[in-house]
C-alpha cells in the first residue's frame, strides 16, 4: 500500500498550479478558482480575521477575470458581522492589496 501511494505521488507535480492552491491570494485568484468564476461563492479579507472581525464576507455577484484569473473585477454585496451593508451590487475593492480567503471571517 505504502509503495503505491509514493508511486502516484511521485507523478504528481511537487507544487500545484494557483489554480488549485487553496492558500489565501489576491481575489481573482481565489475566485478563479471556483467553478463559474466564483460567483455566488462567499470571499473575506485574512486581515479581518487576524483583527479578531468575525461573521464578514462579500457575497460575489459578478466577476470578470483576465489573466488566467490573476487579473480582473468582481462585484458583490458585503456583509458586515451578518448584516447587509450593500443594497445593491458593487465592486469589490482591495482586490490585489490584501489576501483573500473563501468563506466568512
């Protein structure tokens, strides 16, 4: 058993493309990641996290990536310790300042 999984794992590359990585990275990246573009997908800034901010996330809406999704524009709606703060659509800013992550703070 033991020689077989040292045998696929030797036909496996040592690091995994970003598009499958699951580390935190810039938006699109993250968002690229997941089926559709990642829209409909939940996203939250490390650093909210990190300051002890609990329950925020944008819920994605829109996306538009370019650059084998390094690079793009993504719309959604934030909310802030679980209520809405967005009526309707905007867009997602700090993109390529800070880490991102799937799922709320």
């Amino acid at each position: 058993m033991e020689r077989a999984v040292r045998a696929i794992q030797g036909l496996l590359p040592s690091t995994l493309p970003p598009s499958l990585r699951t580390t935190p990275a810039n938006l699109y990246q993250v968002l690229s990641r997941a089926p559709g573009g990642g829209v409909g997908q939940r996203v939250h800034q490390i650093r909210w996290t990190e300051k002890g901010i609990r329950n925020c996330y944008w819920q994605v809406t829109r996306t538009r990536l370019k650059l084998e999704g390094t690079h793009g524009k993504a719309w959604g709606k934030l909310y802030w310790r679980g209520k809405q703060i967005s009526r309707q659509e905007e867009r997602i800013g700090g993109s390529l300042k800070y880490k991102w992550s799937a799922g709320s703070s």
